[in-house]
C-alpha cells in the first residue's frame, strides 16, 4: 500500500523505521508537527520523525494544522491509500479522515479501550496496573474510540519508569502497526469495536500532577516518581526550592526508621522521607539548576538538619 505515516516525538521512529523496511509498502510521505524552538538558544528544530523522513529521503509534510488546505491538497494529491498514525499531537478534521481509502490507524500505548488520552504509559503506571500493552485501531472523529485491528501486550516491571515502558512499547507497537497494515491489505483484518465496558481516560499530566504528596502511603509517591519520569518529573520542595526525585524506593513496611510525613533521615550511604505509611529511599534526586545526582550525596551538600522536612510548606 501507498502510506502517509504521522508521527512527531522520538517514540514514533520505530514504527516509521518499520514502514520503511517493509516490502510490502511505500511511505510516500509523513506528517508531523512544525518544528519547534529547543535548547538554551530557542532554535528551531525539526521533530524527530521528520529528521527520520529527511534521512530516508522521504517527503516531509508540517502543517500548522491539519485542517490546513494546501496540507489537505497535497494530501489527495499522494492518494494514501492509508496513514497510519503513532502520537501525531493534532486532532485530525473529518476532510482529512476521508482522504486515504483505507482510513487513518493509529499506534495508541494502551490496550483500549483502557487509558483513550494523551499519557496512557504515564496513567498505568500510576494506577499500578501489572499489565498494559499497545492497540492499532481504526481512527474516528471521537478519543481514541474507534474500532480495534490489533493488540499486543507488556508486561509492567516493578520499576519501570514511563520512560522505560514507552521505549518498549515503541519497538513492539512498530511490529504491530506494520502487521496491521499488511492485514489490512491483504483484507485478512478487520477492524472489532471496542467494549463498552473498562473505558478509562488518560489526560496530561500537568506539572502540578507530578507534585509529590507527602501525606500519601509510600506506594503511591513511588508510583508518582515513575510515572512522570521522565516527564514532566516529580517534584517536591526542600528549602523553599523544587527538587526533583529521579528515583525513589520504598522500604519494607517494617522499617524501624519513624518519620513524619515529608521528614528526612540521612546516613553516609542513604537518604529516608517519610510518607503517609512508610518511608521510602530517595536514590537519585535533581536540585534546581543542576544535573540529577545520587540522593546521599545531594544530602551531605546539603547538611540535612534533625527533622527537616521536604515539600515543609505541605506538612507544617
């Protein structure tokens, strides 16, 4: 089949990689999202799909937005005969969905019809779920809605970061999108709505989603830690400046250390908080304007003072 692929971020790149090495199809172009200011000098860089597409010598569309005329203009012009889509970052307008004859597939980082939204890696982790995975499904005009090809599942790892899980789920994810679009033109797939039931959402997280509460029970600022890292980062306060925790780790249930929510514990080879049940270990931390380092010694810079807290203006 003819494709447009549309992708925008790093972990869109394996399943255009995919696509490209594929036998069977042709990415005749891709979309992705303008490029963007980044780095100290604000400079203009391109996503890094499109700096995949470049590479490949593949044609590289950047419509402000998709609703765009001319972008919709040389869209019909390629004639996609389907575009298959991994974490674009725009909403596609009906004039778009209608383009390609086999319509637009989507690689989405969830087993749906569990976490349709924008952070689906982030959200699972969060709830503790054990098991998540990766679905291609049949774009609609609604969130992550519409009817599934495939599935493939992935196992949740007791310290998995959002991080970790999505660069999995990115290489198996491509295996499955390029499945899919060989199902599809072979006409042995066919697209099987999703269940009414088991429909969670998955919005952003925001920077204040990823401040840590230091009153919750240890297994739940762990899940916190995980899940926004590397994005958008947990964080906390200490001396009245934000300090970001990298990686933490709760200790067994019976620790002998009795702290107080947000509280500290340092020794020469580790650093305690306090939670709302038991504490738990900071390893790495990052202070503000500075590069993450080990917590212990983070803590002898510092000279953490009996009873000091973290996130104080939260707990006093």
């Amino acid at each position: 089949m003819k494709l447009v692929f549309a992708g925008t971020p790093e972990v869109a790149v394996p399943a255009l990689d995919a696509l490209i090495a594929s036998d069977r199809h042709e990415v005749a172009a891709v979309v992705t999202r303008p490029d963007a200011p980044a780095g100290r000098g604000r400079r203009l860089v391109a996503s890094p799909v499109a700096a995949r597409a470049e590479e490949a010598g593949i044609e590289v569309l950047k419509p402000a937005h998709p609703r765009d005329e001319d972008f919709l203009a040389r869209l019909r012009e390629i004639a996609p005969d389907c575009c298959p889509v991994v974490a674009y970052g725009a909403l596609l307008p009906r004039a778009a969905l209608d383009i390609p004859a086999r319509g637009w597939v989507n690689l989405h980082f969830s087993l749906l019809p569990a976490w349709r939204g924008a952070a689906p890696v982030q959200h699972a982790i969060l709830a503790g779920d054990e098991v998540t995975g990766a679905s291609t499904f049949l774009i609609e005009e609604g969130l992550d809605s519409g009817p599934v090809y495939g599935v493939v599942t992935e196992d949740v790892r007791p310290t998995d970061t959002s991080g970790d899980l999505l660069t999995r789920l990115a290489f198996a994810g491509s295996g499955l999108l390029a499945a899919t679009m060989d199902g599809i033109e072979d006409g042995t797939l066919h697209a099987v709505p999703q269940p009414a039931e088991g429909i969670t959402l998955a919005p952003k997280i925001s920077v204040e989603d990823a401040h840590i509460d230091w009153k919750a029970p240890a297994l739940r600022v762990d899940r916190v830690v995980r899940g926004c890292t590397p994005a958008p980062g947990a964080w906390t306060v200490f001396r009245g400046e934000r300090l970001k925790l990298v990686a933490v780790r709760p200790l067994p249930e019976r620790t002998e250390a009795d702290l107080e929510p947000g509280e500290l514990a340092a020794g020469k080879k580790y650093v305690y908080a306090g939670t709302g049940s038991h504490p738990v270990e900071l390893l790495w931390v990052q202070p503000q304007g500075k590069k993450p380092m080990l917590a212990a010694d983070w803590a002898r810079g510092v000279r953490i003072a009996p009873g000091e807290h973290l996130g104080a203006a939260d707990v006093r």
